[in-house]
C-alpha cells in the first residue's frame, strides 16, 4: 500500500466516529457473506401486486413539443448519446462493462470489493456509470408512447436485455455503488409505465414474459441491496437521498408483497428526515453547490410525485424553500454561478426531453436577497441590471465537506445579462488529481490566498482535514448595500491571520468597493484572484488598473499602491486561467491576480467602476 493510499485512510477515519467505524466493519462482514453466496436477495419468484397508477406526466402538450420527443429518441438511436467529453456511445445494444472513453472493459468481479476510484479499471468510472442510469431509455419509452412505432419500444427491450445478460447480480461496476441503482430504479420505473407497465407488448409470447421476469427479479434485487447499505455517518449526503429516493419510487412502482412496507417505510422515512438534515433552513443545500442543490431538489420533487399523500406538510415547504433558492440565484438572463462540484449528473430521462423533470412546486412573489444559513448574499443595481452573489456560506456538508469549494468570500459578478466575475467550475473529479485540487481551491475562486495556501486544507479528492468558518451579513440601503463578512481558515497558520472582506455597491456612482482586511502579526503573501468569463477580454492600463469587456460592456478595476497585477490565460503550470462549463472540459480564460505583502492589520483597496 502506498504511503499515499495510508494517509488517505488515516484522514478518512479521522472524519468517522466510532460508531461509523463499527457500521462499516459489520458491512464488511455482510459483504464477506454476500461474496460467498449467503445474505442475497430471493430468486424465487415474484408474485406483486401491479399498481396501475401512473405517477409520470402525461404528455398533452403542443404537437411541436410530441414532435421533439420523437426527434431526440431518433437522434439517439441513429447517433447514440452524449456521455460527458464523449458523443456517439452506442444506446440501444451498448458494452455496458467497457469504458467508452477508454475502451478498457471492467471485470466482473464482486461488486462490492471493486475500487472503482482504480485509474487501472476505468480511468474515470462515470464513464460507464453515466449510460447506466438508463436516462436515455425514457425518450425511448415515450416515443412508444406518443407515437406507436415498434422501434423504440424494441429500442428499450434492446437496452434490458443487454444489460441484464452483461451485468449479473452483484458483478462488475453497474452494482459497486447504491446510489447508480438508486437513480436506475428511478428511470425504469418512468420507462416501466411509459412502455405500459405489466401488460406492455414488450412482455407478450415466451420470450416477453421471460424478459419480463427477468426484469422484475433484478428490480428485486436493486430494492434489497440498497436497502441493507444506505450510506451512513460521514457519506451520508445527497447519495444517501439518492438511495431512498430510487427504493421509495421503486416501491410505488412495483409493489412486492414480501417487502413492500418495510422497504417504502424505511425509505420514506429517510427522505423525511434527509431533507431536513441536509437543507438549510432557508432553503439552501448543505453540500453548498449549486449544481447538487438542483440534484437534490429533482430527487425529492419526483419522490413526492410518486405518493404525495406520504409526505408531511414540512417536507413540502422545504421543497419550496430549495426551489425559491434556485430562482433567487439566477440573473434575468439565467446566469448562476457554478458554486461547488457539478458533474452535470441528471437523476433521470426526463431532463432530456422539452418538458423536464416537473416541478412540484414553484416560486411566486418576490424572492430573498439574502439566505443567512446557507450563507450567499444578493446585491443588485436593476437600472444597470447589475447581479453579484457574495459567498460566506459553510465549506460543505459533514464532516467530509466532499463537495464544497475553499471558496469563502468569493463574488460572483453579472452585468447586463453579461457574466464576468464567475466561479471558473469543477472540471474533473477523481481522474486527475492535479486539477481536481486546483478546481476546487482556493486559486480557483474570486476570493484570497495567503501565502499559496488553501482557505482549507485537502485531504483527498473528496475530503478536507480543516474547514474554514465563514461568517457574513449585508446591510441594505436605498441607494448602496455593504456586505460584511470574515473567515478563520487561515487561525491554522504559525502567525493566525483573520480574513475580513467588505464589499459596498453605490447604485448612485456605478461603483462596487472591495475591502480585504488582514488582521496578523508578521508578514504574508497576499493574491487577491479575479476570475472572467471566457467572453472577457481584459486589458492592463497601467500599474494599477485593468478594463474588462464582454459584449461591448465594460468595467474597471484599480488597485491601490504596492500591488502588483498580473493577468493570466491557459496557464497549464501554475495553473491558472480555465473555466469548466461541462464536466472533463475546460477553455481558455482570463485570470487576474494582485499580489501583495501584507503585515499586520493591513487592508487591500479594489474598486470597480461599472
């Protein structure tokens, strides 16, 4: 074992409790159990109760809308699916066990001993987890629906049989995590009913019915794996309500008569409390990414969807508090910053159609400018159709923070529907370690680093040792709004420092004043980090100022004295200069960096002119 992979597992443990420690060595056990053929689920056969509700959409819009469903399922079968950097990966017949990216195929060991984080298996194990989803089987499905045409419904029956004989109970990568088989339940359930459920066509004859069994067994087997290792303790985050999510809507889908209520109990039961343990009670995720908090949000909605009469009023108004965040951090034209990880992860096919995952419930009246508890802070100039979110929210959730950013403080920027102060995204996660630590850093974000190091410090890929605390609060005005806000991610250092950040708009003078105290002892290596949008263009004035445009608009920046401005563009060493708008791509982009030395309390001046 590499010294590496050791200090990986001390910093692990170090984030577990005892009684995480002990779950986990039990789940050991079972897991022994389960490789020698013990502790499975039944293979005898399934006698349910089929329920006939239908908890999808039905698709009564405009002939255009049927008319794109039919074109995107054409599109897939003729020219496969988009999985990440990769387009054209076979959908209806695939090699489900072969990476796509690679080519490399995975073996059909044990499922719960692969490592699928090993470069040596798949170099990046979303590759083949993406098609695994089964998100583009629903176009399929509802192309059948809508349409009648026999060749997507022997587009679907393609798809299951391939994957049924390729990947055989416990066996291979598709059923190393329970959170893919969680999001696989979800998206056969919404195939099951478009295809007509228990009496579709798919299943008539000997071979149908065949199909048919073989189908529900491992739909079986999906519920009971999930339901005996939920993640727990300190993994216990949006893979968790993922999990709950894919039983509970398995359980209204596919009613067995065994296990049904102590399944969707224990299911419900997780969702009504996950939603509460991992919302803010402002509505904000507490993984602190936006990307999630839509994640999240889809997971929740379409659980509440499949049985809403199961769900407490609280649960409801939760619901409402995350959608209303969502809104809120959009400018006018559908700008959002790309705060914490994105894996461009959907929870299923319906994002691929016009329609969309529907929404349960959405956002009337006026929306809050400001969300205390999860920490982001909206100040907005509407006759300059100004829009800028201030970050002093939490690192992330629990105590592996897995998904957050060293981020705090940062500010996010739009002017006239126009980005140019943005969070430059995530890029990679586990495949290139290199840029996995620079995305998410503290170079990576409108904020400070002191003496090149982290607000906090790494420990892994998914997992940070320290955890800066960030505090902030706006106080508003009619004519000008001033943030306050400070963080303690730099008290670790020989010599603490204490990181304060004030941040004034002036509607009236068109101008957004940027403070950055330092209060230390000794001297520091101050980079303030400006980050554009790959449509910026920005140019150095003199020593101290720099023109920005996009679009034809433009803004100003100037330094105060004894800073040094340097600007940045696809630095591939230091590295600085990148946007990622897709998970595994990154462009091109500006990058401005004011470097000083601060000693004691020193205070950094920035003022931009819009």
């Amino acid at each position: 074992m590499s010294m590496e992979r050791i200090v990986w597992l001390f910093n692990r443990l170090r984030a577990m409790g005892p009684v995480e420690i002990m779950r986990r060595c039990i789940d050991e056990g079972v897991s022994f159990m389960q490789s020698r053929g013990l502790m499975l689920a039944a293979d005898s056969p399934l006698f349910f109760s089929d329920n006939s509700l239908l908890h999808v959409p039905e698709f009564d819009s405009q002939e255009r809308d049927l008319e794109d469903v039919l074109r995107i399922a054409d599109k897939l079968i003729d020219d496969g699916m988009d999985v990440f950097t990769l387009s054209g990966v076979e959908c209806v017949n695939p090699e489900w066990n072969r990476d796509p990216l690679t080519g490399i195929e995975a073996p059909l060991y044990f499922a719960k001993k692969l490592n699928v984080k090993d470069i040596k298996l798949c170099v990046n194990i979303k590759y083949l987890w993406e098609p695994g989803r089964f998100l583009q089987a629903v176009p399929f499905a509802l192309a059948w629906k809508i349409s009648g045409e026999i060749k997507y419904l022997r587009a679907v029956k393609g798809m299951l049989e391939s994957w049924l004989n390729q990947c055989p109970y416990l066996m291979g990568v598709h059923w190393a995590s329970p959170l893919e088989l969680g999001l696989r339940l979800i998206n056969w359930s919404i195939v099951w009913q478009y295809v007509g459920g228990f009496d579709s066509p798919m299943f008539e004859g000997e071979e149908g019915r065949v199909l048919r069994d073989c189908w529900l067994q491992s739909i079986y087997q999906h519920i009971h794996y999930i339901d005996g290792c939920y993640s727990y303790g300190s993994s216990a985050n949006n893979h968790l309500i993922g999990e709950a999510a894919g039983v509970f809507i398995a359980c209204c889908t596919w009613p067995f008569e065994d296990d049904y209520d102590r399944w969707k109990s224990r299911a419900l039961g997780i969702l009504e409390d996950e939603v509460h343990n991992q919302v803010w009670p402002d509505g904000v995720n507490k993984e602190q990414t936006l990307a999630y908090q839509q994640f999240v949000y889809d997971l929740l909605s379409l659980s509440y969807l499949f049985d809403p009469i199961c769900f407490s009023t609280n649960y409801c108004d939760v619901l409402k508090k995350m959608n209303v965040f969502i809104a809120a951090m959009s400018d006018g034209s559908g700008n959002s910053p790309m705060i914490g990880d994105a894996d461009d992860g959907r929870v299923c096919g319906l994002s691929l159609l016009p329609q969309g995952v529907p929404q349960v419930f959405t956002p009337s009246g006026g929306q809050p400018d400001s969300f205390p508890d999860g920490g982001y802070h909206i100040l907005r100039d509407d006759r300059a159709d100004l829009f800028m979110v201030i970050d002093s929210g939490p690192l992330g959730y629990g105590t592996l923070a897995a998904h957050g950013h060293a981020d705090a403080l940062a500010i996010y920027l739009t002017l006239d529907g126009h980005e140019f102060l943005i969070d430059p995204g995530t890029y990679v996660y586990g495949s290139d370690p290199f840029w996995r630590e620079y995305f998410r850093g503290t170079s990576a974000h409108n904020t400070v680093r002191l003496d090149g190091m982290n607000q906090s410090e790494s420990g892994g890929n998914f997992l940070w040792n320290t955890h800066a605390q960030t505090y902030g609060k706006v106080e508003r005005g009619q004519s000008e709004d001033v943030f306050q806000g400070s963080h303690d991610g730099y008290q670790r250092l020989a010599d603490p420092v204490t990181h304060s950040r004030q941040v004034l708009l002036n509607r009236e003078e068109r101008q957004i004043s940027v403070r950055d105290g330092f209060s230390c002892c000794g001297e520091h290596l101050a980079e303030q980090f400006w980050h554009f949008s790959e449509e910026c263009r920005a140019e150095l004035l003199s020593d101290n100022m720099v023109q920005v445009e996009n679009a034809g608009i433009r803004i100003s920046m100037t330094f105060g004295p004894n800073v040094r401005l340097e600007l940045f563009k696809g630095d591939e060493q230091i590295p600085l200069g990148w946007v990622s708008r897709r998970f595994g791509v990154k462009v091109k982009a500006v990058t401005l960096v004011a470097t000083a030395e601060v000693e004691g309390d020193t205070v950094l001046s920035t003022e931009i002119f819009y």
